[in-house]
C-alpha cells in the first residue's frame, strides 16, 4: 500500500483510527470545482427561478441539493425553518423515495407555502444562482461536491461537524459549522443569514475561500503525488 488518498481531513482521521496507517500514507487532496461554470455569474437565473415557484424578491432563500433526504439532514433543516419568520423560504433540489414523508413533514410544520420540493433537477445552477445560503446539515458526508459549487457560486454554506466540507468553513466568516442535531443552534445560523448584509459580506468571503481550489489546481496535486509514489517505488 503506497497511499490512500483522503479528500478531506475529517476521513483522512476516521481512516487512521479504524486502520492504523501513518500519516504519510494520508495525503488529503480535495475535490476541484469548475469555476468557469460555477460563479457569481449565475445569479442571472435569479427572478426566473424565484417567479417560477413563487418565491417573492425579496425573501432569503435557503438551498437545500441532495439526494438522500434523511442523511443529508432534510428532518432537522425543516425544524429549523419552522422557526423562522415568513420571509425565509427553503428549496429543496434532489430525488428520496420518500419524499412524500418530508413534504407531509413540511405541511404539518406549517411550511407549505415556505417549502418548495422542486424534485430532482437535471442541472442545479439556476437553482444556486436563485439562493442566497446552501443548507446541508448532513448526519455524513466526506466532501460533497454541492458544498464547494455553491461557494462557487458565491453563497454561504451552513453544515455540520460531520461534513468533510466543512473544513473550508469558517463561522461567521464565509458560513456556519454546527452539530446536525442542533435544531435550536441551526436556527440560529439560519436567522443570521436573514440580514442581507451579513449574507453579501459572507458571499464575498465563500468565493475566495473556494478559488484556489480549480480542477486544474486539484489535478496538479493529485499529478504530483502520483510521480512522489513512483520515483519513491
């Protein structure tokens, strides 16, 4: 065994826990993100997007994408929006075989109007470009991907201890980190974002955190590792 390759720290620890390898057998190389297609630039969609569901100008807009509802933390992030006052709204992009269950979670909660399930989207960045934060209080995830395409996008991200991703995460500056289960400490980042200029100067701040992090830049690395093992055979 020469490497395993981590894509982020939380798994890197969780593999030398359970497995006992050194940590030059370890490296961490994140996963890229296509910045010509994810940027700034897709707030354009903006008024398409919100028209079409019916969500007004000028509420915040939560985004939630993923499949996988339960584990991606969909159960508490509606608790939390139950919390919120009526100018706050949640779309939730992606597909789970029960879904109905979430959308009846939604209507007892109160949220029918506020929650929208747009199902399963072919392509998600109008759906960014529509949002002002991401939300994904996922109970796992090593690093996903929809965490490094909204940042970007230039919004601000709220997850959990549990998401690999979280680690570019710093609260208050680009986003918010807390435990998934935490409806009351969730709600309470959420009701931060409310504040147009706390969002504008943490979109700011989630653009830059993501830029170094290009495909090229993550194929490069992974490029450098690659001759290291071979000369080093």
């Amino acid at each position: 065994l020469k490497a395993v390759i981590c894509n982020s720290r939380m798994v890197r620890d969780e593999i030398k826990q359970y497995f006992r390898l050194p940590d030059d057998k370890l490296p961490v190389i994140y996963s890229g993100v296509d910045t010509s297609i994810y940027h700034p630039d897709l707030k354009k969609h903006r008024a398409e997007i919100r028209a079409r569901y019916a969500i007004p100008e000028s509420a915040a807009l939560f985004l939630f994408v993923g499949s996988g509802f339960e584990r991606k933390g969909l159960s508490a992030l509606l608790q939390a929006m139950a919390r919120l006052p009526e100018n706050a709204f949640l779309l939730v992009v992606g597909r789970d075989k029960h879904a109905q269950r979430f959308r009846r979670s939604a209507r007892a909660l109160g949220l029918s109007r506020r929650v929208i399930f747009a199902g399963a989207q072919g392509d998600a960045k109008p759906y960014y470009g529509a949002a002002d934060a991401l939300v994904l209080l996922t109970l796992y995830d090593p690093f996903p991907n929809v965490v490094l395409e909204a940042m970007a996008s230039g919004l601000p991200v709220v997850t959990s201890l549990k998401c690999g991703a979280a680690e570019l995460i710093e609260n208050g500056k680009n986003g918010f980190v807390g435990d998934a289960l935490d409806i009351e400490g969730q709600t309470a980042y959420l009701r931060a974002l409310l504040n147009p200029e706390t969002r504008r100067r943490m979109s700011e701040a989630a653009l830059q955190t993501v830029k170094p992090l290009t495909l090229a830049a993550m194929s490069d690395r992974l490029v450098r590792l690659y001759q290291e093992l071979m000369e080093n055979s």
